[in-house]
C-alpha cells in the first residue's frame, strides 16, 4: 500500500500549485500528476464537454495508476464535475473550490474579485458560495482564458509580458464597483504559479488568497495513518497527448519533482 499513489489531475499544469503544498505536508508519498493536453483548455468548453471527458478520464487513470486519493486540481472540472467523478469511482476524490469563503473572512472593503476560467466563473457553484459565506459582500467576476495560457508560457519559460497580466485584471478591477476590490480568491488552479506577475500587475495592493493550502490539509487529513514510502522518489507525470509543447515542460516538471513523462 504504500507505493500507492496519490493522483493530481488538471487540464495542463495549474494542479502543480495544488501539488506545491501538498509536497510540503507529505514529503516522501508518491505523487503522480495527469494532465489532460488533449482536452485543453477546460474554461472555454461547455458543462457537457466537461461533464462527459473527465469521468471517464479519470477512470482510465484511476485502473492504470491504482492510486489511493485522487485530487481534481483544477477548479473547472471540481466545479462541473465532482458528483459524477464521485460516484463512478470508489475512492476518496478530493475537489478544488474557489475560496469564496476565506476571501470574505479577510476583505475589509465587502468586494471580492473571483478570477477564474470563464467556465467557472458562470456556474452556479460560485453563486452559491458567495451566497453561503460571502453574503454581505459584492462579488465580481471575471473569466479568463489568455491568463491560463500566460501561466503555461511561464512554465514552458517563456519571458512574462506586464502588459498582457494588466489587460487581464483590467476586466476585473474595470467593472463597475472593481476599485473597491481588496481580495481576489485565485479560482483557477494556474493562477498562483503566475502570482508574483498578478501582483506587480494589480493597480493596487490587493491580496490574492486561492485553496491550495486547504487542500493539501485535506489530503494529508483524509491519509493520516497510511503508510508511505521511507524517502521520496521522483514522480511520473502523465499526458494525454504528449508532443513537443509537453515535453518543454520537463525541467518546471521536475522542479516539482514529475522527472519521468508519459503518455496516457
Ligand atoms: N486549471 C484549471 C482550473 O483550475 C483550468 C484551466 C483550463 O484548462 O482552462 O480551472
């Protein structure tokens, strides 16, 4: 039991942010990290593409890696796709949700900002938490897709552009009632790998809180007392399509520690 995986899943490399903390609580589990190139991206498909790719992809990863705990790091699919994820597997499927709620606890101002793919953003999901824990604040959304490719660019190294993070915040802090925004919850799993260019790009000292920390607290809460491998060995990370742009992405890759590529 102890080689038994724990299985990161993202539409391309957003669940590295989700695997970052995760590392940090459980230095020597196995992880490994799937990313589906093939379906990329996520936040411009519609709930019916989702809703009918990932289940079955993920069943197709759950019988080739066995693993013991699958996280679905990547808000889109969490959001479109838990239930059925959940009921077509018998293991424990952990979700990434935007973290609406810990965006209210902090915001001074009552006006949130959630910046997410436009998929996510449009769900009733998000609703419903702004509802829940964020009822007494404005919630502004914005969805974005140039800034998921942003993120991708930066891991395949390539040089970031301020301008291009401006024009994406701009569709957030431009709307009517955005210059009272003081919290921007992260709701898209690429978003924090780019956090350092969100920040230098914002108009103002804003603060940008996302789920990864909660998360990787889940996961560690749901494995407490399993065994683990004596020290850490290199993960695999796996594509769906695997061509020259995944395989640019060796060294960020095996800076989270996925030494080994392979196609699915
Ligand atoms: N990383 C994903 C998320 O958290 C989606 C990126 C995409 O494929 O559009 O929503």
């Amino acid at each position: 039991m102890s080689d038994a995986p724990i299985l990161f899943f993202d539409s391309g490399v957003g669940g590295l942010s989700i695997v970052a903390p995760a590392r940090a609580l459980l230095p020597t589990a196995r992880f490994v990290y799937a990313a589906d190139a093939a379906g990329f991206p996520y936040g411009t498909k519609s709930e019916a593409e989702i809703a009918a790719r990932v289940p079955a992809l993920l069943g197709r990863l759950a019988e080739r890696y066995r693993p013991r705990l699958i996280v679905i790091a990547c808000n889109t699919a969490s959001t479109i796709a838990l239930p059925a994820v959940r009921a077509a597997l018998d293991l424990p499927i952990v979700g990434t949700v935007p973290a609406v709620k810990r965006a209210a606890e902090l915001s001074v101002t009552r006006t949130i900002g959630v910046l997410g793919t436009d998929a996510t953003v449009r769900q009733a999901y998000v609703a419903d938490l702004a509802a829940r824990f964020a009822a007494d604040c404005t919630v502004l959304r914005h969805g974005s897709a140039a800034l998921v490719e942003l993120a991708e660019a930066k891991l395949r190294g390539a040089a970031a552009d301020p301008a291009a993070y401006r024009a994406v915040l701009a569709g957030l802090f431009d709307q009517p009632g955005g210059d009272s925004i003081d919290v921007v919850v992260n709701a898209c799993t690429h978003f924090p790998l780019v956090a350092d260019e969100l920040a230098a790009a914002a108009p103002r000292a804003v603060r940008f809180v996302d789920g990864g920390a909660g998360i990787a607290r889940r996961i560690a809460a749901l494995t407490e007392g399993q065994d683990w491998p004596d020290r850490a060995a290199s993960g695999t990370a796996v594509f769906t399509r695997l061509g020259a742009a995944e395989r640019a992405l060796a060294p960020a890759l095996a800076a989270y520690g996925f030494d080994a590529i392979e196609g699915l």
